[in-house]
C-alpha cells in the first residue's frame, strides 16, 4: 500500500482556486520517502530532499521497488490578489489530481485536509481524485 502525504498538495495539473482564478503550483516539488512529523513545519530544512516531477509517478522517477509513505514539499506564497480578485472572497480550492491511496495536506505546519485510511489500514485507502476548500483567511 502507498500512502503520500502532503505539503500542500500534488500530482496532474495543480492549481488553487479562488472563484474562476487559478495559479498553477505543478513546479518546484521536492520529495523523500519515509514518515516524520517533523517534515510538516515550515522551517523544516529540507535541503536534501529531491526534486520531483508531481505529473509523473516516483516509481519512474528512482523509487521502482519503494511502496510507502512518501512527502511532497512545496514552498509557495498564494498572492493576495487571488482572494481580493476572486468573486467569493472566503475560500480556496486546493485541487490535488489523482492520489494513490491516502492524503494529509498542510498549510504552514498545520494539517488542513486528509482522506483515506488511519494507520496504515489498506481496507480503507482510496485511490482518486481530492479537491478540498479552505477558508481564504488560512
């Protein structure tokens, strides 16, 4: 079973939404395997992280034999004028593409989505696309 959690989000086309605004956060991942709560503070220094193409699986990109937990990282600043500009000004869609099988997003160290089985437990993973809105103030 493979679990991926996230920064802030990944795989296909990325975008966050604000109304009918989009800015596309698909460049600039970074990615290891294993499992650390410490990987989700944002001044976690994660220099020796690799890079990742999000539109491509880790299988094909050095990770062929690893089934597990694996982090995506991200460091982006959302422009405020994608909550001043947008038509609804209180929230933001976060639309991550396909995920295989559970997800936990955080924003700036604090877990704002997860979807999926608790644990480890494969009877509950689940294998699609994840779209989550947030409160634009977060």
């Amino acid at each position: 079973m493979r679990k991926i959690f996230m920064l802030i989000s990944l795989t296909a086309v990325l975008f966050l939404k604000a109304a009918a605004q989009e800015i596309s956060i698909e460049k600039g991942w970074k990615f290891t395997t294993g499992d650390s709560s410490q990987w989700a503070s944002p001044n976690y220094n994660d220099h020796n992280w690799k890079p990742i193409d999000i539109t491509r699986n880790w299988e094909a990109q050095g990770y062929p034999n690893y089934d597990g937990f694996g982090w995506y990282r991200l460091h982006v600043v959302i422009p405020s004028s994608i909550k001043e500009k947008s038509y609804l000004k209180d929230s933001i869609r976060l639309d991550l593409g396909i995920i295989d099988d559970n997800d936990e997003v955080y924003l700036n160290g604090k877990l704002i989505a997860e979807y999926g089985g608790k644990g480890g437990d494969i009877k509950t993973s689940q294998y699609g696309p994840r779209s989550y809105t947030i409160a634009a103030d977060n």
